[in-house]
C-alpha cells in the first residue's frame, strides 16, 4: 500500500499557501492601484500573474503525481481533491484582479469616477474570508470555513449598493457612462472573488468533515 | 432487502483466546464484501467460519450464528458437507490438484456423484469459459495442471469452485502472489462472477478492496470497527481508527 509521508503533505500544503498569498496579495495590490492611481503597480499585478499561473501548473501536476503514486484515501484523497480544486479558485481570484489592474491602466492616471470607499471595503473583506479559508485547511477546523460562507453576503450586498449607485449616476450622468461601467466590472470582479473564496470555504469543509455542501 | 448472510453475534475462540468478538453483519446476494485490516484482526479466521473450515481445528469454539438463506449453519442437523459445496473458498496460494486440468474441474464433479460424461465435459467447459481461461487451456486439457502460470493456476481454482455450482465464494487474498496482469484478470473476473454469485474476499490491499468490492468490513482485534459501502469507507470512513488504518497511520 502506498501512503502520502508528512512531508509530502507538508509540501503540498506549502504550495497551496504560497499560491493564496499570492492572490491575496494581488487582491491588495489592484485595489491599491486602482485607487491610488498607480499604473506601474497596475502593470506589476499583470505580469506577476504569469508566476501564479505557473505555480497553478505545478501544484496541479503534484496533485496528479499524488494521486496515481500514492493512491491517497480517506482524509488524505480529499485533502489532495480539495487542493486540486482550490487551486483553480486562486488562480481565478488572481485572474479577476489582473482585470482591475487593466482597468487602472485604462484610466490613464485619472482619478476615478468618485473617492473609492465600497470597492476597499470589499477588498478588505475578501481578504479576511481568504485568510479564514485557509486557516480552516491549516487549523482542520470548519468554523472559519462556514464564517465565511457568511461573510460572502456582504460582499454580494456591496456589489449590489455599488450598481445601484453607479447605474443612477449613469443615469444622470450620461458621459461618464464607460467609466461608471468600468467600476461596474471592478465590483463585479471582486463579487466573483467573493465566490471562489466561497468555493475554497466549502472545499475545506469536505476535507474536514467529508461531506459536500455546495449548491446548498 | 434480500441477505444473502447473516452473521448473529459470532464470537470464535482458539482455546481461550478470543479471536472473534461478537460480529454481526449482513450480506447482500450478488454483492462483494471486502474484510480490511491488519495481520491478526481475524479477517481469515471470520472467513472460514462461514463455510466451517474452522470446525477441523482442534479445541475451537463458536458462539453465535451465521444463517445462510435464513438457516443456520450451525444447527446440529446442517449438512457440512452440503454447506462446503454451496460455499466455495479460493486460497491465497493456489493449490491445484496433482492433476490433469480436466480432471481438477471434474474431480469435484465426480465425488458430487455425476457420472454422465456429457455434463462433466459441458461443466468443465463452462467454468473454464467463465473464469476466462477456457482459450488459454481448450488444447491442454489433459496436461498437468501444475504446468499452467500462478495466476491461471488461481483461476483454474476458481473453475474448480464454481463447477459444482456454490451460491457464495470465499476468498482468501486471491491475488496476493499474482503479478499484476493476473491480478487484474482475478479482479475483472471477481467483478463477472458477482452477477451469479454472493463473494468476500480478504485483502491485505486496500487499493484492490477498494476496487472489487460494493461494501468493506474493517476489523481491528477481532472486532467488527466499522462496515458500509466501499465508497463511504474509502473516501469518508465514520471511526477515527477505519481512517487511521486507511491513511497508513497504523497496521
């Protein structure tokens, strides 16, 4: 019988966290520069997303070396499973925020529409959920995990206050039409950051408890 | 829900070490059961008890009961030798007779008192056809069955069980001393025979449990820990120990 060591497991793990990190810190970092105004940081943000794809790439091949050598079952199989898939919800969240950085750049500089006070504040918020998502994998506790299935809400409130908000300003403000919409998708790429953090919550909560919550 | 074996409370003793404590479970007709766990746990033992293998080793005791068909093997009025031809066991060495390999399909045929040649050679066809081997062997058959390779050694042991025709097969690691292409060849063939008949089969590999059978057993010191479907147990077990031993962590 072959069984995953420690270490194997250990090294996993630390390509998972290497990975979260790095989304988290471009959710950050394309937030700052869309609100700051910082194109350079905007174009950091998009080439630094070619080293997350890669990252994606490897873990998703030691996840499969994994599984056909090792034959992993149990708490095992699911925590190689839940990997293999939370991979793919990071690599999106990284995806999503190189759309914000285009954005900035788009804006060439100018300020944006209005002071940004929601779109932070959703930022913030998804980054809390992705630091408790992961430390439902690390502490094997789902608490975290269904805390921020509730936290999703908020951020699904705030995305909806901000087109409310910017359709009525569109509405009055005819030409500032492409920009509203611009901010239109920004708030629509953190909602959907919202959700894969969503996705990697319930996948925590298969590998701890084995059972399958999504589309509850 | 049609069981095909029950098991009531068995308990089996060596003298007076417990090897077997109070087991109860249920097997579905055409269904494989996998018996997991580690050297010792008394999956073997377990195993002979439901054809009364065990009843040939001095100073044993039963307590419990196992029913077949809702009759209990252990009544004093049951048939041994009946219940040993409606239980058929494959060993983990396979041992063939001595024999040619017509006559180690026949052999079993003849002492059950069929005489007629037509129906021994259409038998001996059939089992060899059904274990797969039948291609492999259709011009040999009068050569010794010890000349044929370990695994259609295994697999002529198979014919020879289900030629006189059992409900339930035991196997006792099958596939322990195979290479890997006739393991498989055991595995695809435990999948077929299913259809006809009830099967358990002990494993000491949890991949090939995982592979063959519908339901899994996990026994731990003689205790029953924890029984359901292959895919429950292999990928969520309920007790801590099913998945400590699953995961390597023991055993």
């Amino acid at each position: 019988m072959s069984i995953l060591t420690e270490h194997e497991l250990k090294e996993l793990s630390s390509q998972i966290y290497k990975m979260a990190e790095l989304s988290s810190e471009a959710i950050v970092k394309s937030v700052d520069s869309l609100k700051n105004s910082k194109i350079d940081l905007a174009r950091e943000i998009i080439e630094n997303d070619n080293i997350i794809d890669s990252l994606e790439v490897e873990i998703d091949n030691e996840c499969i070396k994994l599984l056909v050598t090792r034959q992993p079952a149990a708490v095992h199989l699911r925590l190689v499973l839940s990997y293999l898939k939370i991979n793919t919800d990071l690599e999106r969240i990284a995806d999503l925020c190189t759309n914000i950085a285009k954005e900035t750049i788009r804006l060439k500089g100018r300020p944006t529409l209005k002071p940004l006070v929601d779109i932070p504040r959703m930022a913030e918020i998804s980054i809390e959920m992705l630091k408790k998502a992961l430390r439902a994998f690390s502490e094997k506790n789902e608490k975290p995990a269904e805390e921020v299935i509730e936290m999703d809400n908020a951020i699904d409130e705030l995305n909806l206050q901000i087109y409310r908000e910017l359709f009525s300003y569109m509405a009055e403000n005819p030409a500032k039409i492409s920009e509203a919409l611009g901010l239109i998708m920004v708030s629509k790429a953190l909602e959907r950051i919202g959700d894969h953090v969503t996705n990697i919550a319930e996948r925590a909560i298969y590998y701890i408890k084995g059972i399958d919550i999504r589309h509850e | 829900m049609e069981y095909k074996i029950s098991v009531e409370d068995l308990s089996f003793y060596y003298g007076n070490t417990e090897a077997i404590k109070n087991i109860s479970l249920k097997v579905k007709s055409n269904t494989v059961l996998a018996l997991i766990g580690p050297s010792g746990c008394g999956k073997s033992t377990f195993l002979r008890c439901i054809n009364r293998m065990n009843d040939i080793i001095p100073e044993t005791k039963v307590k419990g009961d196992i029913k077949i068909d809702n009759e209990s093997i252990y009544a004093p009025k049951y048939d041994v030798i009946d219940l040993r031809k409606q239980v058929g066991m494959v060993f983990q060495k396979s041992n063939p007779f001595p024999k040619s390999i017509y006559d180690n399909i026949a052999y079993g045929l003849k002492i059950n008192g069929i005489k007629n040649r037509y129906e021994i050679d259409t038998t001996v066809k059939t089992s060899l056809e059904k274990t797969g081997l039948w291609d492999e062997v259709k011009n040999r058959l009068n050569e010794s069955a010890l000349s044929l390779s370990g695994g259609q050694q295994q697999r002529l042991c198979i014919a020879r069980t289900i030629a006189v025709q059992p409900d339930i097969i035991l196997m006792d690691e099958p596939a322990s001393a195979l290479d890997p292409i006739s393991t498989q060849k055991i595995e695809e063939l435990i999948h077929e025979l299913k259809s006809e008949y009830t099967i358990i089969i002990v494993t000491h590999n949890m991949q090939q449990a995982a592979r063959v059978s519908d339901e899994t057993a996990f026994f731990y010191m003689g205790s029953l820990v924890e029984m359901n479907s292959t895919e429950v147990i292999f990928t969520n077990p309920g007790r801590e120990m099913t998945e400590n031993y699953i995961i390597g962590k023991f055993g």
